[in-house]
C-alpha cells in the first residue's frame, strides 16, 4: 500500500516517476493568471496566521464549509482566525476525493513542511506551527514566491487600475517579474447604466479624458491599453459566459452608448451588440501590441441572490453554465482571422461538455507561423481537479499537439496555491508514464524530458513575450 503524499505521489509507473523527479519538479513556474494582489507583493506582506494567508479569499474551501453544514460566521463572516481554522480542520477530513483534500495537504507540506492530515485533533499543532513559521521573512509573500521558484507572476487588472504596486515592484528589484493583465470586462457591462457610468466616471479620471460620446469612450480604453503596455502588460484575460459575437453597426453601437451614458436601459439586443464590438474591439488593441488575450467562458455567477445581495460577487455561489457557445467563437475567431486581426489566443471553457469543441475550433486557426499560436488552456476552476486535468489533456491530445501546449496556472488568489502546478505536473507525468508502460508510446526519455519541460515551463516562457 503507498503511502499518501509521498515522494511519488500521484506517480504510478517507473517512467512517471523518472519524468517528475528528473525532468518536472525542478522546472521554474510562469504563473500566467492569477488574482493575487499586487499590493502584497509590492508591500512584502506578512501574515499574522494560517487562517489569513489560507482562508480568507477561498471560495473553494467556504464552499466545502458551507456543504458540511458550517455557518458563514466562520467563512466569510465575523468569527475571529481561529475559529474559522478550527471549521476548516473540521471540514477538512469530509473533502475526502474532492481535490481540496490533495490540495490542503500539499499546501501544508510545502512551504510548511507538514506531513500531518489536517483534523480536528492535528488542527491546534498545525496552527501554531505554521503561525510561528509565518513571523519569519521567509514566509513573506515574497518568501513564498521564492520557495515555489515563480520566476514570472501575472495579475488581474481592471483598466482603470493605477499600476502603482506593479510600478513599485519593479522598482524594488524584486527577482520575480511581476506584470499586470488588462481584465476590461466592466467596460462592457452596460446592462446596468448606473453601474457602468459610475465606471465610466473612474475610467475619465484614470485616462485624463472627458467621455461624452463612444469615440471617447474608445480613446479613453486606447490610452489605458497603451499604459498598461508600457508597464509591461502583455496579456488580457476576459471572463465571459459565452463569447458575444452579435452583428451590429458602427452606428448601433455609437446609439446604444450614448442611451447608456444618458442613463437608459439597453434591451437585452442592445447588449448582445455592444459586448460583440467591445469584445471584437479589445482583440484588435491587443493584436495591436502583440498581447495574448484570454478567455475564460462559461461560469454561471452569483446563482444566490440572497446571499449576493449579503456578500457580494465572488464568495463561491458560481457554478459551471450550460451556455452554447460553438458558434460565437467560431464566428468571432473567424472575423478577427478574416481581418488579420487574431493574436495569440487562449481558450478556456468551464463545462466539460465544451472540451471537444475548444480542443477542435482551436485547430481552425492556426496561422503556420506561431507554434501554439491558439490555445485551448488548462483545466480551469471546477475543472482543475485531477479529472478535468486528465480529459484536457487527452482531449488536447487526440484533437491537437500536446507538445504545444502552455500548461498550468494558478488562477488563485492565495499565495499557497504554487502546488497546483506541481499537481499538475505529477498528472501530466503520470498520464505519460502509463502511455509508455503499455507500450502506445517510445520509452525516450530525451523525447519524453523534453515535452515535460516544455510544458511544465518553456513552451510559455516562449509564448507570452514578455520581453517586447
């Protein structure tokens, strides 16, 4: 019987084990998409205990919480670090063959060096070990960077976003580069009028300009774009249900925008057609400077009214949409490709029912130029356990080059989420070892190393650009 959480955890065969230890695990990681703060980081901040550096921001582990019948006093509520550890230790051994059982565990061994299975009983040792540990600079949001080996770090930025943390972080010279990704999506949500010229009131002040019409709006957006670019800003990221990929006119779009600024409700076309040009107009930016956009689609967000109207967006009341979206992307791909307007491109769906359908329409456009030039990205959200892992990548697999692919990310807003790479790395190994041990593919190990470390690391270190 192995044991959990060793050396060769997640590793089954000889091969599997010889691609993680000699190939995998000594890999840098390039976290291309995260939502840790800037500010941390620039601030070099450090956490008071386990629950503050662990529990607060965690939807994944409020969600377990709540299912195992754990009142929101001690998620998101007032109930003080402690008590809210002692539910999550509590919660902990129920999460058995959910990934947050791997996942907290992994997190405890490293950087923590805790092989204990978190329980009630482990839970006072625990907390104060890892408390001690966390007064030392080593345990620093830069302390963690480091120990992961994170040589590269992007965030998620809203336009109007002064930069000043990224800006500080430079300065400081701090090893670990550290660049902003432009998020636009409150530019487009014109569904609420009086939300969006509150945004569009912020969006004046960051770019200097009076928006009183969309060619303002436009050149307003043109001058953040650009901002950002200079601060070494090379990707965008969008969080979208479905791509929007409407018809429209030039003068459609410059009507519904002046009814919205005058404080008109758009109808439910109006929408459709303004996001289809905002979408397709913030592509054309980032083709403009050699970005990569990306696309995360499909999420079905704040499903309980009641509970966003108590706690807002983002406290785990999401879920995966069932939204249809073959046709958008491809009409949307299509029309930036016909324009010779599509730069690089990833795609990331959140229902597994769209794995062949992004793994395919992925293949449509390819330009012969740039290897990987489009992208179906990696398991994401609901899909970053060890199956979705494994159907991405033999979806990706069956319908694609593999070898191309640019590999893990975090999409995490805890500076202790480093292990979901070396998770996914253990997985990637593992699927190949097996391929090799049945015979279906060369016991190469030169070959073999090679796509390990491409994927782990270099295949995205070529990708991104970051250095144009």
């Amino acid at each position: 019987m192995k044991q959990f959480l060793d050396e060769d955890f997640l590793l089954h065969t000889n091969t599997s084990r010889t691609l993680y230890h000699n190939f995998a695990a000594s890999m840098p990681i390039l976290d291309y998409h995260c939502h840790i703060s800037p500010q941390d980081i620039a601030q070099d901040k450090s956490f008071t205990n386990l629950s503050e550096i662990w529990l607060h921001g965690d939807h994944y582990k409020w969600r377990a919480m709540r299912a195992n019948g754990v009142d929101e006093k001690y998620c998101t509520g007032k109930g003080s670090d402690w008590e809210k550890f002692q539910k999550w230790a509590e919660t902990a051994p129920h999460t058995l063959r959910n990934p947050l059982y791997h996942w907290t565990h992994m997190e405890l061994l490293k950087p923590f060096g805790i092989k204990s299975l978190l329980n009630p009983e482990t839970a006072p040792l625990i907390w104060n070990t890892c408390n001690e540990l966390l007064k030392s600079s080593e345990f620093s949001c830069r302390g963690i960077i480091r120990k992961a080996n994170v040589k590269v770090i992007c965030t998620t930025d809203d336009p109007i976003d002064t930069l000043e943390y990224h800006k500080a972080i430079q300065s400081s010279g701090f090893e670990v580069k550290v660049f902003p990704a432009w998020r636009p999506d409150k530019a487009m949500a014109i569904e609420d009028p009086t939300v969006f010229n509150q945004y569009l009131e912020l969006l004046e002040e960051a770019a200097n300009l009076s928006i009183s019409s969309y060619d303002n709006f436009m050149a307003a957006l043109e001058k953040r774009h650009l901002f950002f670019h200079e601060n070494g800003c090379r990707l965008s990221d969008h969080g979208l249900e479905t791509i929007y990929a409407s018809s429209y006119t030039s003068d459609e779009i410059k009507l519904i925008f002046s009814l919205v600024r005058n404080g008109a409700i758009p109808s439910a076309d109006q929408v459709l057609k303004f996001k289809s040009a905002m979408l397709y107009e913030f592509a054309v930016m980032d083709h403009s400077r050699n970005w990569t956009q990306q696309f995360h689609i499909g999420a079905m967000r704040n499903n309980n009214s009641r509970m966003f109207e108590l706690l807002g967006a983002d406290k785990g009341f999401d879920s995966i949409g069932d939204y249809s979206i073959a046709t958008s992307l491809s009409t949307f791909l299509n029309r930036l490709e016909y324009d010779q307007k599509l730069t690089r491109t990833i795609l990331y769906n959140l229902n597994p029912g769209d794995n062949a359908i992004m793994a395919t329409m992925i293949g449509n456009f390819q330009d012969g130029i740039t290897p990987g030039k489009i992208q179906w990205g990696s398991g994401w959200w609901f899909l970053d356990q060890k199956e979705g892992i494994i159907n991405q990548l033999n979806d990706l697999s069956n319908h694609g080059l593999l070898s191309r692919f640019v590999g893990m990310l975090t999409d995490s807003r805890s500076f202790l989420s480093y292990s979901r790479h070396e998770y996914f790395r253990r997985i990637l190994c593992n699927l190949i070892g097996d391929d090799v041990e049945k015979g279906e593919i060369p016991a190469d190990m030169e070959l073999l190393g090679k796509l390990v470390t491409d994927i782990s690391y270099t295949n995205a270190a070529r990708y991104f650009k970051f250095s144009e």
